[in-house]
C-alpha cells in the first residue's frame, strides 16, 4: 500500500522564474507538480519552472479544502 494513499494536499508552490507563489489542493503532488512544470496548467504555465516549497497532508478533502482558503 501506497504511505501517501488516501491524503489530500494543500501546496505552495514557488516559481525559480521570480517571486511567485501558488496555493493548490490535490491527491498527488508529484504529478500535479509535473503538470504545473509542464505548462499544462494555464493559471502557472508562463511562470515555469516552479518548486514545492510547503505540503500540508490532510486526510479530510473539506478540511483541505477550507485550509487551502
């Protein structure tokens, strides 16, 4: 079983292009991060490279949800 299986997270993410910050919510953060660096995410594509600098786990998604906020 999968030690990340079942977890919600809120991220930062931070842009190594210059002082931009993203705060996102997802079930994993390893392919939402590719996606954020591979410009499929329109709201960061023109900001790329970008960074996880914070996760918070949480295994409730409206708790995340409201943390995210």
């Amino acid at each position: 079983m999968n030690a990340t299986a079942g977890f919600h997270y809120v991220y930062i993410l931070h842009s190594e292009a210059g002082e931009y910050f993203y705060v996102g919510l997802t079930d994993d953060l390893a392919s939402r991060l590719a996606r954020h660096n591979a410009g499929a995410v329109p709201h960061t594509a023109r900001r790329r490279p970008w960074q996880i600098k914070t996760a918070v786990a949480f295994r409730d998604r409206e708790q995340a949800a409201l943390f995210e906020k």
